[in-house]
C-alpha cells in the first residue's frame, strides 16, 4: 500500500515538474512562435501563430501588413489558441484588426529556361508590396509555417534593398536565425538565388505593382 502511494506521489510530483513547464512554454511558443522584431516600427517577422498570437502581435507593434508567405495555405484556418481547434480564417483575423492581408508564393524559385535572370518572382512581388506603403502600411509582418526560411530569405532582401546592408550581413542574420538547419552556406540554392545574385534598385513587373 505505501509503495503504491509513493508511485502515485512520485507520479504526481513529475506530472507538476514537467507537465506544466511543457505545457506553458508550448501555449508560450505557439502564441509567438518566432515573434521578432527586425526594424522598430517598420518590419517584424514571426512563424505561424493562432489568431489570439496575432491579435496580441497587431496591438503591441501596431501592425499594418501581414505578408503570408506560405504557398501551401494562402489563408490558413487556424484556432483561436494552441489548445483549440482551427475556427477562423487568418485573413479575417487581420480584417476584424483593421489589418491589411497579403499572401505571396514564398517557396518558389523561378525556372532558369523561363527567368534568365535568375531572379525568383516573389522577390518582386514582395518589393512591390513594401514599395507602397499607401496601399499596405508598415508596420509589416512577414511569417511563413516556421519562420525560418521562407521568412528569412524575404528579410533577407528588405535588409540589403531598404537598409543597405551587405550581402554578408545578410547570411550572417539568416544563419543566426536558423536558416535551413545548417543550410545557410554558398552552395544553398536559395542563398545563391536570392542573396548571392540579388541586384538592390532593380525592379520587374509584379501583380502587386498596378
């Protein structure tokens, strides 16, 4: 009887010394996964959150452009909270904020036989979006499903077209952002298409150029 009430004490115990740490930092995560400033009150980038996360990211940095970058769900049905089901649109989330909503093919690199110049359409795309801030006001927030890539390779650009940064500052901030794992190199097709060749001040026609 005494050793089955220790078991069940012990159990308890580690049930409150792991469970409950795991389960704030997963509600802590997912509510600003990968939440992080890039410029103050210019541009901020994050993972997928919930909309609870997002309404909590438009009010504390005044967000007035979200930039999905995930091809895979142009507007994804998330939930309201980590623990609840998805309910709700993240383009409604963004509409009932007052916030202005746009979705770009962020994993897409162009054909070298249809692009000879090499230069991945969403690169444009994006460039068009930040180039009008009348029609999609900063703040932004630019996300894709983790955060990582995707949204590294978009600040990437903003970095060296916007803020002059190098090209090796760039990689330097992808990396330390865990581009790829340990992708972040030279060999990197994505590094090489969207970093290592990109011309700041050049301009294509892109849909959100009208």
């Amino acid at each position: 009887m005494r050793t089955t009430l220790r078991w069940i004490l012990g159990l308890s115990v580690a049930v409150i010394v792991i469970g409950v740490p795991s389960a704030y930092y997963r509600s802590t995560y997912a509510h600003s996964k990968r939440l992080r400033e890039v410029t103050p009150n210019k541009f901020y980038r994050c993972g997928q959150l919930h909309a609870a996360g997002f309404r909590d990211a438009f009010k504390r940095f005044k967000i007035g452009t979200v930039i999905n970058l995930k091809q895979e769900a142009k507007d994804p049905l998330i939930p309201e909270d980590w623990q609840a089901k998805p309910s709700v649109y993240e383009s409604e989330v963004c509409s009932s904020s007052n916030v202005k909503y746009v979705t770009l093919d962020g994993g897409v690199l162009d054909s070298l036989d249809s692009d000879p110049n090499g230069r991945p359409a969403v690169i444009d795309d994006f460039l068009a979006i930040i180039d009008q801030p009348e029609k999609y006001p900063p703040p932004y927030l630019i996300h894709c499903q983790a955060g990582r890539d995707r949204t590294g390779l978009m600040v990437a650009i903003y970095r060296m077209e916007y803020e002059h940064r190098s090209k090796a500052d760039a990689i330097r901030e992808l990396k330390a952002n865990g581009f790829a794992t340990f992708g972040a190199t030279d060999g990197n097709v994505y590094v090489e298409r969207f970093i290592l060749q990109y011309e700041p001040g050049k301009r294509r026609k892109s849909e959100n150029r009208k």
